[in-house]
C-alpha cells in the first residue's frame, strides 16, 4: 500500500484525470478495508494540497473511510463542506449510525431529511432488524413508497436472523403477490427459512419457482439448495443439483463432501474431497472428523500435518476432534505438540479445545497435567467437568473421582454416568449401587447407557431382586427393549439364574445385534440347556445377518461340552477358522481340551495342547488332568502334572490348582510340596469375595478382612451361630 501511495504521490493528475480519482477512489477502500488510518489521513492531505478533494466522488469516498475509522471530527468536518443537503453523504451517515447500532441518531437522521431514496428506506428496516427490534423494521417497511427486490429481502432475511423464519415466509408471499421478481439473496434466504421450518413441500415449490425465473445456475442460490436437499436427507436430488452446477466454489464442494460424511461413505467423501479445486478449513475438518470417527486415526492425523502444512489454520471443532484421535492413540507427545501450538494462537482458553486437552492427558495417564489444564479454565462449562471426572475414573482413581463429583456446580446424565461406569470398571459393586440410588433421589432420570452398566452390576454379583427393581424401573419409564437394553437385561437374568425371563427379554426385543445372541447364547450354555444353547446358534445362522464371533464360539463349545456333542465341538472348532474367519485363542482351545478330557479321549487332548501356537492356560492342563483322574490314567496325569507344576511356578493360582488335584488324589506329600514352594517364592492366593444385600446395601466380605465397620458384631453373631451348631 505504501508503494502504491508513492507511486500515486509521483503521477501528474492533469495527464490522465480520470484514471488518477479512479486510483484514489481504490486506495481509499483498500485502506478501509485493511485499517489503515495513517495512509488514508496521508492521501487526504495529498488530495487537498493537489485540490482535488472538492471532487463529490473523492468526498464521498473520503467520508466512508473516516466513518469505518469513526472519526468523528474528520467525518463532521467533511459533512460540513458539502453547502447543502446531499442525499448519499445522509445515508452514509445514516448507514454508518445503523452499523454502530445508534439507531436513535439513525432515525433522526432519517427524519430530518427532505427527501429520501429507496436505499434511505432500506437501511433503517435492515438496521432495526439488525438488532432484534423487527416490529419497528416492519414500520418502516410498510410505509416505504420504493419497495424493491431490496426491501423485501431485508425484511425476509431479517426475520429469518431473528429466528422468525414463518414470518419470513409470509412476507416472501407477499413479495410474490405484489409482482416483484426475486434476487438471488432473496431465494438463499427462503430456501433457508424452508431449512429452518422443515417444510419440504415448500421448499420444492421454490425450487420450481428458482428455474422458471432464472437463477437456477445462480452458484449461491444452488449452495443453499444443496444445503436445503441434504437437510431434507433428499441425497439424490442434492447430487443432481450439484453434478448440473457448470459453475462451484469452496462451498458447494465442501457441502457435496459433508453429504457423503453423513452417509458415513467415506470412500466417495475421500475422493470427492481430493477432486476439490479449492479447500477450506470446513472441508479439511469434515475430512478429518470422518477418519477420526471410523477408527483410522492415523489418516486423520496424516491429513491434519497436511492441512497445517498447506497454511490453513485449523478449526475449534478440528483441533478438538484431532486432540481426540490423539487421546484414542494415547500419543502423549504429539498431544503436547498441539497443545503449545494452539497455546500460540491464542485459543488454548477455549472451554472445548481445553476440555479436549483434559480428556487426552488423563487417557494417557497423566491426571497431575490434566487437572492444572482444567484449573486454567476460566469460564468451566459441564463438559469440562465432566472431562475431569472422566479422567479421575478412567485412572482407577475413584476416591479423587467421587470428591470431585461431590463437589460439581452442575451435573448433567453423563456426569452420573461417568461416575456409575468409573465403579463398574473398577468392580466395587457395592458403590455402583449405592451411587445409582443417590442419582434416583437427585430426580435425574437415568439413560439407557446407566442403566445397562447397573444391570451389569447386577449381573456381576447375581442380584436378581435388585435387577428386577431396575427392569420396573426401566418399564415405568417407558424405555422399549431396544438393543442394548434389551442385551444387559437377558445378560442380567441369565447370570441371575432366571433363564426363562431371559429368553422372555430376548424374544421381545425389536432388534438383536452381535453381543444380544451371544448372551443369550452364552447364558442358555452356562445354565445347563445346552441343547437349546446350540439350537439357537443355529437358528441366528439361519434368521439373521449377524456374523459368529469368538464369544459366540466360546459358548458353543461349552454347551458341546456339557452335553457330551464331542465330534459336533470338534466341527465347529474346525470351522472357526476355515468358516468364520476367526483363529482360535486359548479359552477356545482349553474348552475343546475340557471336552476331549470329559468323554475320555485324552490322547486326543494332549495332542491338542501340544499342538497348540502357544503357552496352554493352566485351565487346559486342569483338565486334561482331571479326566486322568477319572479315566485313571496315571501316564498321561504325570506328564501334563510336570507341565503344569512349570506352567504354575509363574503364578500363585497355577500353583493352588495343582495343590487342590493333588489333594483330590490323596498325594499329600506333593500337596506339601507344592504349599513350600509357594511360600519360598511369596506367591498368594488372591482372596476370594462374597457380598451379602441388607436393605438395597450390597456388603463385600474378603477372608480374614478386618477393614468392616461391625467387625465385632459380625464376629459375635458368627460365634453365637457356631455355638448354636455345636449345640447338642
């Protein structure tokens, strides 16, 4: 600009007059565009030394540029050389006071005037509209004796900012009864206010009217037209429209592309997105949520180094999202790479990009980092919170959780959940409970996701009356058996023992997926109706396109197991591989080596485990052992023994299982031995746990636990039970 200047300052004006104020006149709106004050204070001085400021044209241009500065004093002292009233110098007063939002200096403006143009009319309705003031907009709009294409659509767009798309649709009739044609902003604001109202019928009609008058290759009105057809999730006609467009920019592309983003098609989003010409930082974002979301979180974080390489700053919602694909990755350093680089650019205030930055230091494990980021957080909204509170439970760090819970300004579902799930995970079951009952008397209803995880609970400690209490609950709500509803409760009155109110809770559910016939499988299996286990294994082949999975596969095999189907087993372990495209793993192979062992063919099963790609679980050598036992068939029971006594050497419950077989065949010399080596190498039997429900409280019991608050009670009630046994 200011070689420009210079290059201004050296031309002689008499040479070519015209050419020099059109130079001036771009000068002076190059620097009210970019705010250069000095510069346009600089030519002002050149103009009037040269005495070429008394030019209308320059003045008037000059007056606009000390009104976007506002400078008063230079603005007045122009207005003040113009002798008389001037009609453009009034409405470049009346439209700067509008923008300013002085509308009562813009109406008095308004009203002294002598005489008035349409685009005087035009700015006080657009004006009053601007500020939400729509009744006195329509005042003026009424009364305006030049209502054009103009007018109308200030009022039409008006209302539409204002969230009063109906009225915009009126008034846009109106338009078409008083015989005025409508402009392209006109049509973007109605197919808008169709968007807004969800009235597709409408929508389709201006359509229509969009052809016949014209404006159908109009690339504005054919963006919102696009944008309207994917609103309505209309794709094909959104497709016509944007493959018959001869002309597109950045907008149509990018909203082309958010089309295919929302179908989760992210082959054709991926090619139309390397297609565009142009690129925006909306398009690149789209992009990379997408990646981000199906899992591919390397291709997302491929495509942002691209994006911030090409000088494109990233969205809010795109360093959020790509914070996320970091956390899921745990990339803890490249997370802290973004951090210092949006801590840069100034937007590390940001509640979302800090709420992201919380989420990704506690998921690698660094709570200490992520609460001094939550600490910095001036404005905490709940998500914050609940970034923090998720942090705390994901860390197995639930005392820090539960305080931090307890002392939330707001909680919101997620913020129980979270808190309800953290217990879940962690398997203190009694505070799943007693946190459930908290939010109940909060008055908070519970999501679908809460409740799955309490039944899970349920489940997990067998507490039949209290998953019933929750399915009641689950009715009164009026929650349907959807599919993961529908999953913890067949789950919760399986493992409950309560299998014909599973098989009720599965037959009424709209929609089965993977995990629902699993648990129905699985909990038939485990209870004993093995046949009707592999009866519904076949039946889920036949009903449905759900494909088996290696759970699924798992139960088939027990339930072959537990009803002698040997050679039926042996089929199916064949096929897991060869059919279903699944490679066994060792729970599989220990079932297929349980149920060798049981009919008896053991050399089958030692076989089987020393073919196997990898270590056998103790579990597998148990039972190989075991059907020695039964079958007395001491060579084989010594060599899987030896095996065994080295498997075990590793681990505390290795060794208490071959402690407990011998003890069953009576060696209890080798059961003393076993004991020895244990403590020479300081290895423990984990504790085993019971609970006890009282009055809706779940108590945990762990051998010789001395942590209870009524230790002394429960002791004294046991010795007076075990007098009262001993009694004669």
């Amino acid at each position: 600009m200011k070689t420009a200047l210079k290059a201004l300052f050296l031309t002689n004006p008499s040479q070519n007059f015209n050419s020099y104020i059109k130079e001036c006149a771009s000068l002076l709106k190059n620097f009210s565009e970019k705010g250069l004050v000095t510069e346009g204070t600089v030519l002002h001085s050149h103009l009037l030394k040269k005495g070429i400021f008394s030019e209308k044209f320059i003045a008037i241009k000059m007056l606009i540029m000390y009104l976007d500065f506002r400078k008063l004093a230079e603005a007045n002292q122009i207005v003040k050389e113009f002798n008389r009233f001037d009609l453009v110098v009034q409405n470049c007063l009346i439209k700067a006071n509008t923008e300013w939002g002085n509308l009562v200096e813009a109406r008095k403006l308004f009203d002294e005037m002598p005489e008035r143009n349409e685009v005087t009319w035009t700015m006080l309705i657009s004006g009053f509209m601007k500020y939400g003031r729509w009744e006195e907009s329509m005042w003026y709009f009424e009364r305006n004796p030049f209502k054009n294409v103009v007018s109308w659509t200030a009022g039409i767009s008006g209302f539409l900012k204002n969230g009063f798309s109906f009225r915009g649709l009126k008034l846009f009739l109106r338009l078409l009864e008083s015989g005025v044609k409508p402009n392209q902003v006109t049509f973007t604001s109605v197919i808008s206010a169709c968007i807004e109202t969800g009235d597709f019928e409408l929508g389709m009609s201006v359509l229509g009217l969009i052809v016949k008058t014209g404006f159908e290759d109009n690339v504005s009105v054919c963006n919102s037209l696009i944008t309207f057809c994917l609103r309505m999730r209309e794709f094909d006609l959104a497709r016509r429209v944007f493959d018959r467009m001869e002309t597109r920019d950045v907008i149509s592309w990018t909203a082309i592309l958010d089309m295919y983003v929302e179908m989760g098609d992210l082959g054709e989003a991926r090619r139309i997105f390397d297609e565009m010409p142009e690129r925006n930082e909306v398009s690149w974002s789209a992009v990379i949520a997408r990646y981000s979301q199906s899992g591919d979180h390397l291709e997302a974080l491929k495509l942002f180094r691209q994006m911030v390489q090409e000088g494109l700053r990233p969205t809010v919602s795109c360093f959020s999202c790509i914070l996320s694909t970091l956390s899921n990755v745990k990339n803890l350093q490249a997370g802290r790479n973004i951090h210092a680089h949006v801590k840069k650019i100034g937007i590390e205030g940001d509640v979302f990009i800090s709420s992201s930055l919380v989420d990704l230091y506690c998921k690698c494990g660094d709570t200490k980092d992520g609460q001094f980021i939550f600490n910095s957080i001036k404005k905490k909204n709940v998500v914050s919170w609940n970034a923090m509170l998720g942090g705390y439970s994901m860390n197995r760090q639930m005392d820090e959780a539960k305080y931090f819970f307890d002392n939330m300004p707001t909680r919101s579902n997620v913020s129980w959940g979270i808190i309800i799930g953290g217990y879940v995970e962690n398997k203190q079951f009694d505070k799943v409970f007693e946190v459930f009952n908290e939010m109940l008397l909060s008055g908070e209803t519970p999501t679908k996701l809460t409740f799955s995880s309490v039944l899970s609970t349920c489940a997990s400690v067998a507490s039949l009356e209290k998953g019933k209490d929750i399915h009641g609950k689950i009715l009164k709500l009026g929650f349907y058996y959807d599919v993961y509803l529908g999953t913890a409760l067949t789950d919760m009155y399986a493992k409950s023992g309560d299998i014909e109110s599973s098989k009720q809770v599965f037959d009424r559910m709209s929609e089965r997926n993977e995990f629902s016939w699993t648990v129905m499988i699985q909990g038939l299996a485990e209870s004993g109706f093995a046949d009707d286990s592999l009866s519904l294994f076949e039946e889920m082949k036949r009903s449905s396109s759900v494909a088996p999975n290696e759970f699924m596969l798992l139960s088939v095999l027990f339930a072959c197991s537990h009803c002698g189907l040997v050679d039926k087993g042996l089929e199916f372990f064949g096929a897991m591989e060869s059919v279903y495209g699944l490679r066994p793993k060792e729970r599989h192979y220990t079932c297929v080596v349980d149920m060798l062992s049981r009919s008896g063919r053991l050399h089958e099963a030692e076989e089987l485990i020393n073919s196997m790609p990898f270590q056998p679980e103790a579990n597998a050598l148990a039972a190989l052992l075991s059907g020695c036992k039964t079958y007395k068939n001491e060579e084989i029971a010594v060599r899987t023994a030896r095996k065994l006594g080295e498997f075990a050497e590793k681990n505390s419950g290795g060794l208490v299982l071959l402690s407990n077989i011998y003890a069953s065949a009576g060696r209890w010399v080798d059961v003393s031995n076993v004991r020895k080596l244990m403590r020479e190498k300081g290895l423990k039997k984990s504790g085993g746990c019971s609970w006890v429900e009282v009055r809706n409280h779940l108590y945990s019991f762990y051998s010789e636990d001395g942590t209870h608050s009524k230790l002394a009670e429960i002791y004294d009630i046991l010795e007076l039970l075990r007098s009262e046994m001993m009694a004669p």
